[in-house]
C-alpha cells in the first residue's frame, strides 16, 4: 500500500472542450424577438447588414464546421437573433414559413431597393395599400420573408 500511496499521478489528459467565451451583456430591444436557425448564420449576419443595415452586437465564434451558436443582431432598432442549425442536437434545418418580419420604416423606396440590390427577391413590390401603407415584401436568399411598411 506504501508504493501506491507514492506514486506519482500522471498528468490530466487535456480536454477536447473549447475555452469558454466571455458573453458580454447586450441589450435586448424589441417584445417579441425573432431568433432565425438558419445554415451559415454568419453569411446571413453580413447579408443583413448589407440589405437591412444590420448592426452586430455580439457573434459566437463558430465551432470546428465553421457554425455558429448566437449572433444578436440590430435590425431597424429592434433586437434579431441567428444560429446555424445543428441537427445532431435536434435542431435541423426548417424551411421558413407561415411568417414574415415586418419593419416599419421611413423612406421604403429607398429601404426596400438596398435589399432588393443585396440580393433579395421581390415579392410584392413596394404599393399604396387599402389600409393606407406604402407596403412591400421581399425574400432574403435563407429563405425568409421581410415585409416593409410606411404610412402614407
């Protein structure tokens, strides 16, 4: 028992776990939060910031297959969250439907040309609406609806 009582401990394996990233507080604006699952969220971020003037407040660093866990996002003032998906922890890939982001804004032409420049498809073209809008529709290359309105 004496020899077992001295011998030396062999050093701890190291982990293959990744170092844990320091999480800064960012401000969550908006009531309902739109968080998209998307494949290459960090395509859709630079997308976003091309088309709609997305601000990044905060992005993950992706993992070793290059995905992504969280980027939060400002979009006309409100807060929008990504991730890619990851379907080995039950989160595949969903077609986006039965919904569309809807943005208030001043100066539609303008706005939903930027889009439609970066790379959105039209959906319904910017028109006077019955409700009394200026109101567009248009579809991001993930597969997303944005609707923009302006009061006339």
């Amino acid at each position: 028992m004496a020899k077992a009582a001295n011998a030396k401990k062999k050093p701890a394996a190291k982990s293959a776990e990744p170092e844990p990233v320091s999480v800064p507080k960012i401000e969550v604006k908006g009531g309902v939060i739109p968080y998209l699952s998307l494949s290459n969220a960090s395509k859709a971020a630079d997308f976003y910031a091309k088309a709609f003037g997305a601000e990044e407040k905060f992005r993950y660093p992706v993992d070793e297959q290059g995905r992504t866990m969280h980027i939060h996002l400002y979009i006309n003032g409100t807060s929008v969250m990504l991730s890619d998906v990851f379907p080995e922890y039950g989160h595949p890939l969903e077609k986006p439907q039965a919904f569309s982001l809807h943005m208030m804004v001043t100066g539609i032409d303008e706005t939903f040309q930027r889009a439609v420049d970066a790379g959105c498809e039209v959906v319904l073209p910017v028109q006077k609406m019955f409700w009394g809008d200026r109101y567009g529709q248009v579809r991001d290359p993930f597969g997303v609806l944005w609707a923009m309105g302006e009061p006339d």
